[in-house]
DNA sequence: CGAATGACAATCT
DNA sequence: TAGATTGCCATTC
C-alpha cells in the first residue's frame, strides 16, 4: 500500500510507547513536527489498526479511550491497558502524565 | 484533481 | 468553568 511517510513515523512512535505508559494524539502529533495534525494521527491508527503496535495505549488528550476503536470497541482497549498496568481514573478513562 | 471524512485539539463565547 | 464552534492534517472516495 500507500505506506506513507506520515503514517510510518506514527507507527514508529507509538511501537516505542513504553508498556504501562499511555500517551496523547497531540503529543504524538507534536513529536512528528505537526501540533495541529492530531486528527491525522488518530486517523492513521484506524485506518491502519495494524494490530502490530499498542494503538490503544494511544488515547486523545482528555484521556478518554478512542470512540470508534476497532477490535472490540473501548472496552477491549481498556481491557488491554489495564493488563498493562494503566490506571484507570473510570471505565474509559486512564491516568495521564503530562 | 477536488471534495468529504475522521480514533483530535485549540480557541471563543 | 463548561459548552459549542472552527481549524488542522492526512487519507479515501
């Protein structure tokens, strides 16, 4: 496929999201020079869902979990991350460390 | 090629 | 402070 650029270095990043660790759509967004392209970001994970990289230790910046997320939906997101070790602050939101 | 969509974020009221 | 609206970026139709 199209495999672009963009979409690479998100995958990248989000491989290297250390285990218990959650991480924000804006940060990545930020980290990959564009802090507007937040939306691109998440676009690229459900577009792809590759199933190879820990997409739902990706979550937007308010630390809900994905709203249309593949696989099952929020709660097999958060069934994972709580294997992870994540804490939970409710049912579909995690602890996130600015 | 142009327009529309989408797992978001920031700003304004 | 909370709610509503606009803007941004890449991919898809």
């Amino acid at each position: 496929m199209a495999k672009s650029n963009f979409r690479f270095q998100v995958y990248q990043l989000v491989e290297k999201i250390p285990k218990g660790q959650v991480w924000t759509y804006g940060q990545i967004a930020r980290r990959l020079g564009k802090p507007r392209a937040a939306q691109a970001v998440g676009n690229a994970l459900h577009e792809n869902q590759s199933l190879k990289i820990p997409c739902h230790r990706v979550v937007n910046q308010k630390g809900f979990l994905a709203t249309n997320f593949g696989q099952g939906g929020w709660q097999e997101q958060a069934k994972r991350l709580k294997a992870e070790g994540v804490k939970f602050i409710s049912k579909k939101k995690v602890v996130l460390l600015y």
